[in-house]
C-alpha cells in the first residue's frame, strides 16, 4: 500500500527547469532510492516534498492527505523528516543534547530552551533520548560533544535526530556519503531494521552499492524528469539509466 506520492510535480528557477512532470509513489514500509547524476533534481524533489520549496504546480499526498505547498514544521508534525547531505550536528552540545533537539516536545522551543529544558527533563524524555543513542549504537560518545566524535559517529547522531521526531517517512539525503565500509554496513544494517519496525525509508544515494544492496525500488531522475522506475537489478541495466549516467546508449 502507498504511503506517499506525489502527481505531475513542476518545479523551475528563473527559467531552468529543475523538476518536471514527476509523479510516482512510495510503498509502506520499504527503502525507495532516488538516484540520478549531478544535477539531475534529487535534491529539489526532497526539498519540495518536505517543505523547504514550494511547486509551480502538481500535488504531493502522505497517507492520503493532500500536503503540497505546506511548511516545513507541519509536514514534520504530520510524520515525514529529512535530513541532509551536509552534516548539520551542533558542535557545542553533546550527542545526547543533539538528539534531544530532535523530539517533539522540544519543536515548541527554541534552541536554547530546548538544552536548557533537556538538563530537566523528565525521566520519559530522557529514557526515549537514551533508546535512540542506543538504537544507533552510541553509547560510549552519548556525553562527549558532537565536534569530538568521529565523522561516521556524526552520521549517526544525524540520523538517530531524525528518528527522534517520530517520523514515519525518512527522507535521507546520502546518509551512506564518506563511511568506510564497517561504518556503511552499520548504517545499512539500520535503514533495514528501521523498515522492519515499521519505518518507510526514502533515500537520495549516490553510492550504487547501497542502492543495488538495500532499495526495494529505484526511481532514477535525469535533467528533473523520470527516466525509469523498477527493482534495483532491472535499473542498473536500463537502457536509459546507463545513457544518463555513462553518455553512452
């Protein structure tokens, strides 16, 4: 069953067409990659799905709902979250403190109140903080400060925020970028877990071997149009999706 889809999404800037005529879904429960080359309107899409653009036109749905156009916070209190390519950690503040920032009972506050309300907050609170350092695997940094952990640790406060907010959909924006390859298998080894808990994982990826490996299904963007839609094995021998990525037919 779908959760999410979005039908005939446009979207231009001065002129440049950066998403055209988009329209496809996501099925409950499952990991849907975005892939394309440089350029293509990975990025756009995920921004115009969550809130950050609004479309020229076209319509995006989450359980059925009708959410285009709405701000960020709402489509994140309505159960979708992303995050970024760049990794957005809070340096001066610990992991714990990072991950806190994430949950609902703070998205009232601001920055600050958020920390200062986390250093009293109730043992509810803190147990679910405490499960998310632990679901994520960092217990032994959870009091260090997030400028002091290593990169791949960084990636993984990133993701445990996002989990924080009690999203149901995941839009994760190369969480698999600049990881050795334990720290890929870990993340991975996650996303799948995430799925068979009851998650919805959509990912922008331009690692192919965790594209191939982990999707259910593959969606591939070029020049902001869809060029093909299929299982991971079938997409990597598309006829198109070489065109796209190699110049060659």
């Amino acid at each position: 069953m779908a959760i999410f889809r979005v039908e005939k999404l446009f979207k231009s800037f001065g002129g440049l067409r950066a998403i055209a005529d988009l329209t496809f879904s996501i099925e409950k429960r499952t990991i849907t990659s975005l892939i394309g080359p440089n350029g293509a309107g990975k990025t756009t899409a995920f921004s115009l799905i969550t809130g950050f653009l609004k479309p020229d036109s076209g319509k995006i749905f989450f359980r059925e709902r009708d959410i285009t156009g709405l701000p960020a916070f709402q489509i994140v209190n309505l159960g979708i979250v992303r995050t970024f390519q760049d990794v957005r950690v809070l340096n001066k503040l610990t992991v714990k403190e990072n991950i806190l920032i994430g949950l609902r009972e703070t998205h009232q506050q601001g920055l600050l109140q958020s920390v200062f309300w986390g250093k009293r907050a109730t043992r509810k609170v803190m147990d679910k903080v405490e499960q998310l350092v632990e679901f994520v695997g960092l217990e032994d940094v959870a009091e260090e400060l997030a400028e002091n952990v290593s990169y791949p640790e960084q990636k993984l406060i990133i993701l445990a925020r996002a989990l924080a907010t009690d999203a149901e959909l995941l839009l994760l924006d190369e969480p698999a970028s600049g990881l050795d390859q334990n720290s890929l298998e870990r993340m991975m080894g996650l996303l799948r877990r995430l799925v068979k808990e009851g998650k919805t994982v959509f990912l922008v990826e331009h690692n192919m071997e965790v594209v191939i490996n982990i999707s259910d299904y593959v969606i591939v963007l070029d020049f902001g149009q869809k060029i093909a839609e299929d299982v991971p094995d079938r997409v990597r021998f598309n006829p198109k999706v070489i065109q796209a990525y190699l110049g060659v037919s």
